[in-house]
C-alpha cells in the first residue's frame, strides 16, 4: 500500500434503523488489514438489540434469529481490542462510528478510535466511472466479489477488497487520504433531546398596544417568572403561540419582569421596536388568544390536481463540439480572482470546474505559478493535456440569469436528476427537484462542500433550519460541528475528511413551517476564503452513495470569512436548490445571530 500503509479496521453494522440515539446495532463485524494488505483477524456476531429489529426485509434479521445472541455490553471488550490503535474504515463511516459509540456508550465504555476512513468519502475524491458510489457497484467496478449484500461479515469483506483498489487509485492519483479525527466522546454527548414541536401556524406580526394574542405569534422570555420558565412556556405553546429562546425582529413581544435590566434580551428587544409586556399580562393574554394561519402544508407528492413537475434543466452551454462541453477543467496557479475568473469561464463555455484533482479530470489550466503546484508533477505521469489560459477564451454569455435555470441549446435534451453526469450550475443557478413517485415519500438530500486540501485553517460547514421570516425556529435549529443534528433528526451534519462536509436534509420529515434550508461555511481563524480557494458545492437527492445531480464552483469570495454555499427551499408543492455563493466578512457568530440564533458572546 506504499505511502498509505496503516493498521485497519474496517468495520459493517447491521442496525434496525437510521437514527444512533434512538436505534441499535443488530450484527457487527470487524476484519482487521496490516501496512502490507494482508487480512490480519476477522470477528461477527449478531446482537441482541432487546427491541424491535426494524426493516427486516433490508438484513433479514428477525427477533426469532437474535432472539439467543450476545448483547452488545457482552462483546465490547472484544471489539475494543480489535479497534485499538487501528484506523476504523467503513462506508458511509460517520454512520458506523456514530452507531458504535452509542452502544459502546450505552455499555459504559469508550469507543477506542482516534481516526477513521471513510470509503465513501474516498471514493468521492478518486471519481470512479461509476454510476454511483454505493459499495455494491464499486465492488463490481474493482472486481471484487459480492455474495451477500448487507450481511454484515460480507460487506465487510467486500469492503477490504473496494479498499485496496481505492488505496491504489489514490496513490495513483498523489490524493491525500480524508483522515478524520474522532476525539474521546462522553455518554453525556448521546443522552437524546426531546424534539421539539415547531409551532403549526404563521407569525402574524407583533403585539399591537391593548391587542390579543394571536396563534403563531412570537415570543420570548427574559430574567426571573413567578411561573415556573418550562411552565410558562409550555402553556405558550399549549395556546398555539412560538415561544422563541431569542429575540429578533420578527419576535412579536417579549415578555419581561424586569425591563429595565441589561439583558441580551432586553437590550435587542428596545433595539428591535420589540413590544414588551410583563408576565401578569402575559397570563392574561393567554385566556383569549385569537386564531392564527396554519402553514400550508406543502407536499411533494404528484396529484390529480396538479401538472407533474417539469424535469430540471441544464444552463445553457456552447454547442455539441466546442472545446469545453462536457469537460471537467482543473485550475492551477494565478492569483485568486484571475483563478476564479477561469473557472467562470470554463463553465461558461459548458464546462465543469474541478477544485481537486480526480479521475475524473480531462484538461488542466495553469495560470502564474501554477507549475509548482505539487499536483503538476502527478498531472503530466497521468498523461492529462496541460493548457494555458489562452485555451479558455473570452468571456462567453450564456444568458444565464441568477436564480433561474436556462434552457438546454435545440436538440440536446434535457438531463434528469439521478444522471451521471450532473448538471452544472453558476453561481445563483436553481434547479427544481422532481417530485417522487406517488405514495412515496421524498428523498433525503444530502448537500456536500469540498475544496482543496490541505488548507490553512479550517473549514466548517454549518446549516441554518428556517421558518417564513428566515429564523430559525429555536436555536437547536442551527446545526453545526458541536450539534450536528437538529432535535428532530431531520438535518445533519457529516463529515467525510478534512476538506468534505455534508448536510443530509430528510425533506419528507420537514415540518411545514420549515421554508428553507441554508448551508453555509465559515473559516476558523485568520484565513478568508481568498486563501481557501474555491468550493465545490453538489447536490445528490437519495443516499449518501447516490450520483450526484447537480454540481456548483463557488469562488467569487474573496476577504469574507463566511460564505453561504446552497439553499433548499420550498417554491409552492416543489423543492428548490440554489447555488448561493455570497460572502461575508464576518464570523459565524454574526451569522448565526442574522438567522435569530442566541449567540453568547
């Protein structure tokens, strides 16, 4: 394995859900791997989860077939051995690590891992030729042989066969392997949160002088209550209206005994023109509050009633035969704008712009200094044409306007989400997600960031769950690197090495009042995004190893510190994404406190 020689681990769970906190692990297996390659050890075992297994019809396995198997508490200390010193390998890793540390937890242990490779991750940056990522069709593309898809031993051993052949293409490639760090986690990181409701009905406005509660109004609450604060707020909450942890412009009122004191709350609320009223009047406000809106619950599931949604359209490109169409164009050296700019172009003419090198790369462009680029020396043993800035061109346009999708040129038809070839769109481009078949429920979609790595500094990607004002409803709703996932479990944050992060969004599970979701990212310390360079941002609806359906470059940044990536949001019965690409020179703070989140500090 050369340069990437370690101790493996790789690692299958078999589990009867989706969710860590909540779900178990049914069967686990671990094959261990030296430096050389060579099979070391091997250990499975069925579980008995003391629940029900969930979708049998996924791993077959039954209550009766783990009726008489050890429980997880019985076999940790054997799995801890096997762990030990050893880099942990999975597909979709964050799921079996995140899995393991549960149940390691729940049997008052640690989980012994300190770093972990995800295949899936790896595979992303190597970009096979392949469909999709998912393991069965890289075992297939790599020639390794499959008997038993999700048992668990198999997968595993199919997993080492994908593992030697991805360690190859990335050595082949000069790829650094996305390695993740996986500090000790406490049993306190995994005691479940209770989710919380979101609020059935619109904000009306705020509190007019003498005037009635209205549902879906609102409020927040500062300093010491007569009531208790739980109390007070779930009768909120009972009445229909939002109780807030945070004051914003769209708080409707505050509810204070001491407005005179220098809270946050308080102080934002006299910024803000925040009606406040004290608790007296707020309990009494309580015994007549008015009818509100519902939010209109928006499906997106083919009706009678309405047209089928058309399918997205990829922007408009130079015809069939120029230079560009269909190519994927990495850029080497020159100073950030003029970088940026030849990546503008290379999508302009009906290119895609690559921010690593892959498989995947058909031409490389270097700009001032691009030939030192430690890349290069890979670059020309690969045999890939090196061009200059010449070969891009002017400036083409494309009559693309930002925020709308272009039609396809006359005669290329227009390319459906699931492709393999996704389509690529400018900054500002939107593309709809199709509808799911009838009586189906809408597909997870996972939004992934990358950029070059190494990078000076680190990047976090972060999202934001927003109702109709762009608030979030509570500030558990802001996902980010210390809570990554929402009480309801409906948005996630995972991470797949040092220069990938993705946010997996269940839009079936969405409540109606959520109407957008914002992915962003922000640089810790110093470095702005001038110096990370560009981001490449992809959609990909269904699984983590779905192919992805959309891809965007995003560079235009260049002091800010923060950088909203893509949204999702709603546009009537339809889903919408959204490559943003807008910076700020701010932190993540002052982000997060634009999106109503209670920042302290």
């Amino acid at each position: 394995m050369g340069g990437y020689a370690h101790d493996w681990a790789l690692v299958d769970v078999e589990t009867s859900g989706l969710v860590p906190r909540r779900d178990r692990v049914l069967s686990v297996a671990v094959v261990t791997v030296g430096p050389d390659g060579g099979r070391t050890g091997e250990f499975s075992t069925l579980l008995n989860p003391g629940c029900d297994p969930g979708p049998v019809d996924v791993h077959g396995l039954t209550t009766e077939r783990l009726l008489g198997a050890p429980t997880f508490d019985l076999v940790a200390e054997e799995l801890a051995a096997m762990l030990q010193g050893r880099v942990l390998v999975a597909h979709n890793a964050q799921f079996d690590y995140d899995f393991l540390a549960h149940e390691f937890a729940r049997a008052r242990r640690w989980l012994p891992v300190a770093r972990r490779l995800c295949t899936l991750a790896l595979s992303r940056q190597v970009d096979p030729p392949t469909e999709d990522l998912k393991l069965g069709t890289l075992a297939a593309h790599y020639g390794v042989p499959q008997r038993r898809a999700h048992d668990a031993l198999d997968d595993t051993r199919v997993l080492a066969g994908v593992l030697r052949a991805s360690l190859r293409e990335a050595e082949r490639l000069a790829l650094p392997l996305p390695l993740v760090t996986c500090p000790p986690r406490a049993e306190s990181q995994f005691t479940p949160k209770p989710p919380k409701t979101p609020c059935a009905y619109r904000n009306p406005g705020r509190l007019t002088p003498g005037g009635p509660l209205r549902q879906g109004m609102k409020i927040a609450v500062s300093g010491e209550t007569a009531l208790a604060r739980a109390e007070l707020t779930g009768r909120g909450v009972a009445a229909g209206l939002n109780m807030m942890t945070s004051v914003s412009r769209h708080t409707s009122a505050l509810v204070t005994n001491e407005p005179a004191s220098a809270s946050t709350k308080v102080r934002r609320a006299g910024a803000e023109g925040v009606p406040v009223i004290d608790e007296d009047t707020f309990l009494k406000l309580l015994g007549d509050v008015r009818p509100g809106t519902s939010h209109q619950a928006t499906s997106v599931t083919p009706s009678a009633s309405r047209p089928p949604v058309p399918a997205p359209r990829r922007p408009e490109r130079v015809a069939a035969g120029e230079p560009l169409a269909g190519q994927r164009v990495l850029v080497l050296g020159g100073p950030h704008a003029e970088a940026a700019a030849a990546r503008t172009r290379v999508v302009e003419r009906g290119g895609s712009a690559a921010v690593n090198l892959s498989r995947g790369v058909t031409a490389v462009v270097v700009l001032a200094g691009g030939e030192r680029d430690r890349r290069m020396r890979r670059v020309v043993e690969l045999g890939i044409p090196v061009r200059d800035a010449q070969w891009l061109g002017g400036s083409t346009d494309t009559g693309v306007t930002p925020g709308r999708t272009a039609a396809p040129p006359a005669g290329e038809p227009a390319t459906s989400v699931g492709s393999r070839a996704p389509l690529v769109l400018p900054r500002g481009g939107v593309v709809d997600l199709p509808a799911p078949p009838c009586g189906t429920p809408a597909p997870t979609c996972h939004v992934t960031a990358a950029w070059e790595q190494p990078v000076h500094g680190e990047v976090d990607v972060v999202a934001f769950v927003l109702d109709e004002d762009g608030q979030v409803a509570f500030d558990e709703d802001f996902v980010f690197y210390g809570a990554p996932e929402n009480p309801a479990g409906t948005v996630r944050l995972l991470t797949g090495g040092p220069a990938e992060q993705t946010v997996a969004v269940d839009l079936a599970s969405l409540p109606p009042s959520t109407h957008k979701v914002v992915v962003a990212a922000a640089v810790d310390g110093e470095p702005a995004f001038g110096d990370v360079g560009a981001v490449q941002v992809t959609l990909a609806p269904g699984g983590s190893a779905a192919a992805p359906s959309a891809r965007a470059t995003l560079d235009a940044a260049t002091s800010e510190r923060t950088l909203l990536l893509a949204e999702l949001y709603r546009r009537g019965p339809v889903w919408r994404f959204r490559a943003v690409g807008q910076g700020y020179d701010h932190g993540l703070a002052a982000l997060a406190r634009g999106y109503g989140v209670d920042v302290v500090g």
